[in-house]
C-alpha cells in the first residue's frame, strides 16, 4: 500500500489539488468541524477549487460497492457526510495501491486525480452519504468515464476482522 498525500502546512486546497494531479496521487485533508451548542459544520469544503464542474450527493447502500471507474479529464473530491466506506484507488496498471476508511465520525475530504481507478465500499450497518464534487460537468454523450467489474484486477473490498 501507497501513502496518500497530505496538505503542506499552509498550502491551500487549490495548490493541494495541483500537487495530487501533477503527483497522480490521490491526497486526503483532514477536516474540522466547527461545534458549538447548536450542532456542527463543515466549512469552506471546496473553497479555492470550485470552478465549472458539478456538486453531487449520494447514498450508497450498506454492503454496496461501487467500483471500479476511471476518468481520464476529471478529479474527484469526496467529503462522506453519513456512514462509513472503504475508497480503494488505483493505479493505471495497478503497482500502486490506497486504501483509507472514510466516516462521518473523522472528517475528510478525499481528493481522486484523473488515471486512477477508484471506488467505495459501504461499511458498517447504516447507508453512507457521500457529497462530492467533479471538477468537469458529466456530459451523457460523452462520459469522461471507463468502468470494470469491483473484482477486476484487485479485490480490495473485504472487512479484515482485527
């Protein structure tokens, strides 16, 4: 398994995206939640990378997988509101590996580079809720996407009693 990057202190989410793409590594930011009396937030998720591209939300079902796909143009960033998964990534030609847990209970936000094979894996009882943002609008007719079986190539989707 591969480190993902993370943020330089002081290096913003705009100069880290950069660096992922150029690095073709995928980089996770830890998030922190704003609390008070009132409940939580999460603030300024997109700030400085927003541009074009679309906003989307998803649910994925527990035990659902998602996987694999592959853009050649588009990266991905996925901050997981609701639940737990499992994101897998890959390489091209799959020498490279990652793999880290994403919850609502340790904030991230989770950036994929274009090249590199991804997917979730629901984990734990309860649905996920994943808010994500695509930095190319999805065009029907011409999908910025290849897809593969969850088992093609490497089967990462599996919970390792510990």
């Amino acid at each position: 398994m591969t480190d993902l990057l993370a943020p330089s202190p002081g290096e913003t989410l705009a100069a880290f995206k950069a660096r992922c793409e150029r690095e073709q590594t995928p980089g996770l930011m830890r998030l922190h939640p704003w609390v008070d009396d009132r409940g939580w937030s999460l603030m300024g998720l997109m700030a400085g990378i927003l541009s074009g591209g679309q906003i989307n939300y998803s649910v994925q079902q527990p035990g659902v997988i998602k996987a694999w796909h592959l853009h050649e143009r588009q990266t991905d960033a996925w901050c997981l509101l609701h639940g737990c998964i499992k994101a897998a990534i890959m390489s091209r030609g799959g020498e490279r590996r990652w793999v880290v847990a994403l919850g609502e209970r340790a904030a991230a936000l989770l950036l994929i580079p274009p090249g590199l094979w991804h997917g979730a894996m629901t984990i734990g009882p309860a649905p996920a809720g994943l808010l994500y943002y695509v930095d190319r609008e999805y065009d029907p007719a011409s999908p910025d996407e290849q897809r593969e079986a969850h088992d093609w190539q490497w089967n990462p989707w599996s919970v390792v009693p510990r």
